[in-house]
C-alpha cells in the first residue's frame, strides 16, 4: 500500500464522494493474476485517512487528478 500511495499511476477523484481519491498502481502476478491497487484516502479539513485498499481489473471512472487527463494512461 506505501508504494501505491508513493508513487501512484493514477489518482481520480471519486464520482459518489468529492472528498475521496482513488490512488492506483498495476501490478503483474499477484495470487489473482494482473490486477490494480486502489487506495481510497479521504481528505477533509481536518485529516486525511485511508478508507480501504483493494484489487480491482480496472482504474474507476471519475475525474482525473493526476496525471493530467492530457497525460492519462488511464483510458
């Protein structure tokens, strides 16, 4: 999870919740195949934390922190 949140491919914001980023990294190989990380952080005026991790096959739709949308391998 600190390599995820290190040194993320892509970071979106959530469509259900303004104050939540998705952090994504791809890794080949895990037990269930190729597959993404995503750390949900949440992020208010007075904290930020981390809500869950899981694997998933896809980065979620919503709007594109970083890279820049112009710069996405996120498609």
């Amino acid at each position: 999870m600190d390599e995820t949140l290190a040194g993320p491919e892509a970071v979106v914001q959530s469509l259900s919740d303004s104050e939540a980023r998705l952090y994504y990294r791809h890794y080949v190989g895990t037990r269930v195949g190729d597959k993404f990380l995503c750390v949900v952080v949440k992020l208010t005026e007075a904290d930020v934390f981390v809500l869950t991790a899981y694997l998933t096959d896809r980065v979620k739709k919503g709007k594109q922190i970083w890279p820049s949308e112009s710069e996405s391998l996120v498609r």
